[in-house]
C-alpha cells in the first residue's frame, strides 16, 4: 500500500511539473540587471526582454538593481520564487566575486547557468598623449615609471579592472587602479587625460578614428574582423596568456524545475538565432555567441580557473 501511494504521489509531482511547464509563463517575467540602467548589460536585457515578450505573449519586464559588484541583483534573484520568472543576465562577476568577496549575500550554486547569449573582447586604449604607440612601447614606459601608470575601470572585480591585472601580471609590471561607477565616466576621463590606460569594448572605437584616444591591441586569442589592424596584446609581445574580455547569460534559481529551464533555454535560443536580435547585439559592439546550459556551465568553470589565480596574484578584494 505504501509502495502504491508513493508512485501515485511520485506520478502526480510529474504530473504538475509538466503542467507547470506547460501554462509557463503564467504572469510577469522579471529579467533582472545587476548594473545601472544605460549600459551594455541593460541594453542587452532589454534587446532579449522585447523577443522573449513576443514568444511568449506575456510582459517582460527589465528591472536595475546595480551595487556591490553585481550582488546585489544576483542575490535578489538567487532569493526569488524558483519558478523561472525571475531571471538574472550576469557577465564576469557571475565567475569572479566568489573569490572578490569575502562575504558573499548569496550562494554562486543557488544560481543556475542557463545560456551564453553575448561576448565581446576588450581592446587596450591609452590616452592619446601616452608617449607609446604599441604594447611594448607601454610596457617598457610602464617598467620605466613604476607605479606611474594609471588603469581606469568601471569598477573593482570588473571586466576593464580584471583585464587590466591580468595585463600587468603578465607582463609583470606595476600599475595603478583607478576604478569609476561605470564605463561611460572612466572612458570620459581617459579622453581627457586624467587617466592613462583603459581596457574597454569595441563601441570606443569611434574615439580613437577622431584622436581622442588611442588603440593599442584586442585581448582575443586572435585578430578580430572588426579592427583587423589591431594586433593581439600577445602577438604585440611583451606578454603570453593576456586573453580576455566580457560574456552576459542568463540564471534562473538553482531550485527552478528542469521542465521549465529547458522551456526557458528554448525560448532564449530561438530569439538567440533570431537576425534582428544579432544585428541589436552587434550595434552594442559585442558580438552573438550561444552556448546551451552544460557548455555554458563548462564556461564558466573555466572562468573561475582562470580568474581565481589572477585575483590570487594581484591581491584583489572588494571587502
């Protein structure tokens, strides 16, 4: 009798999950941006809340909570109701503030990793009266004037920050960190000369053609179509492994049924292919780039290897 009502018992939980998934999404979407409205990460959103609202014919709203290196937004959807409509778009600090933080306000495993939906390199700007004109010529100038060299950021534990250490670790050089509330601040004072050095995304690049600043190399593993002039930071010499840049994807809680993530992943892919979808990524100067949830989490992994001993090196801590 027990035996019986447990695969009755089991028989109905199936039961629900399938209709669960089935009647999903039943009210409001919330896709949740851990950063200030404005930036890439928002626009983003923003783009994949318009196509996810279209496929599944109910609202989708994008909701900014910024602060604390993306916790604070991480926490509050590792916090919410496990039943896919609250998603997180996370980047880098999805795989890095685990070893920023010493106290965390969430667990990283009660956030699942969905989809890579977007990457984008960093290039290495300097300002425009920087006496260098290639890596090596910095490098050198940076070595000359130890703790002389300014790197802006858009924040500690940053994509621009993170690359920036991983540059002077490589190529074992001093530098001084000068962290902003954001891109848009750091690039205005890298134009004016307050700061030396800034790692940032392609969508600068209208600056350096009207001399504002000036590009030096890609952190790519290879030369990229868009700037094809602009050699790697490696091929440049002075330094091996410099290869970085920024990635968003999205997270559900950990404890969101797998009949409703795989929906989730479903949807996302399809406005993914979409070439409207492709062609707003691109105007963010990043660049489309899909991986499904277990290459997305393989990514990931990878992230943390290689992050973990940069900011073990440089000695990065946020509190």
């Amino acid at each position: 009798m027990y035996f019986r009502r447990a695969v009755v018992a089991l028989a109905a939980a199936c039961s629900l999950g399938t209709a669960a998934a089935a009647d999903f999404p039943d009210k409001m979407v919330k896709l949740i941006v851990p950063f200030s409205a404005g930036g890439n990460t928002d626009n983003l959103t923003r783009i994949f809340a318009e196509g996810l609202a279209a496929k599944w014919g109910q609202t989708v709203v994008v909701e900014n909570k910024p602060g604390a290196g993306a916790t604070i937004g991480a926490a509050h959807v590792a916090r919410s109701a496990p039943d896919g409509h609250t998603l997180l778009l996370g980047s880098v600090g999805m795989a890095t503030n685990q070893f920023l933080f010493r106290d965390m306000p969430y667990e990283p495993k009660s956030l699942t990793p969905l989809v890579l939906v977007a990457q984008g390199p960093n290039v290495l700007f300097v300002r425009p009266n920087l006496p260098v004109k290639s890596v090596p010529e910095l490098i050198k100038y940076a070595k000359e004037n130890p703790g002389g060299i300014t790197f802006a950021s858009s924040g500690v534990g940053t994509s621009p920050h993170l690359a920036a250490e991983l540059f002077a670790y490589r190529a074992d050089i001093n530098i001084i960190h000068v962290p902003y509330k954001g891109a848009n601040p750091a690039a205005n004072d890298l134009m004016g000369g307050q700061v030396d050095a800034f790692f940032s995304v392609l969508n600068l690049m209208p600056h350096v053609e009207q001399g504002r600043i000036r590009a030096l190399a890609v952190t790519s593993e290879a030369r990229i179509s868009e700037v094809p002039e602009l050699p790697t930071v490696d091929e440049a010499g002075g330094t091996n492994g410099v290869v970085s840049g920024t990635w968003f994807g999205f997270f559900v809680p950990s404890d969101t049924p797998d009949d409703v993530k795989k929906k989730i992943v479903e949807t996302l892919h399809e406005v993914a292919q979409e070439k409207s979808t492709q062609e707003k990524i691109a105007a963010l100067a990043l660049s489309p780039a899909y991986l499904g949830p277990e290459d997305f989490a393989r990514f990931i992994k990878r992230e943390e290897d290689r992050w973990s001993e940069v900011i073990e090196k440089q000695k990065i801590s946020i509190n």
